[in-house]
C-alpha cells in the first residue's frame, strides 16, 4: 500500500511550489477509513504538506505553511 499521493502537476519559483496531487484508492490511511466515502484524515494532509514541502524546497529546519484542499 502506498504512504503519499501521487503528484501530477508541480509549479513553483524555488521559494514557493504548487503541487496537484492525486488521492490513489490504495492509500494505506484509507484502508477501513470509511468504506465506500473514504476520506483522508487532516492530520494526513499535514504529514503530506510537511514531507512533500521538505523534499521540494529541500526545507532542513521547521515548517510553516498552509494547505489548500480543492476538490
């Protein structure tokens, strides 16, 4: 099972980075999360602003940010 989503489109500036991710229906945090309706728990969408943001921008120390949920 996978951890992340996967990534299909990236803009940014090096400073900055815009990611569109797509949610794969094999998501180890969707397995028995709601059946049928699942959903990708917030604290999710953190850990994947967090990892995502580190490995784009190469960020070492802390993180501040926001995340943005279109759907």
């Amino acid at each position: 099972m996978r951890l992340l989503p996967e990534i299909v489109a990236e803009r940014g500036d090096g400073a900055r980075v815009e990611l569109d991710l797509r949610v794969p229906d094999d998501l180890l945090c969707l397995a028995g999360h709601f059946p049928g309706m699942p959903i990708v728990p917030g604290v999710v969408q953190v850990d994947w602003s967090v990892r995502l943001a580190r490995t784009k921008l190469a960020l070492q120390g802390r993180f501040e940010g926001e995340t943005q949920v279109h759907l």
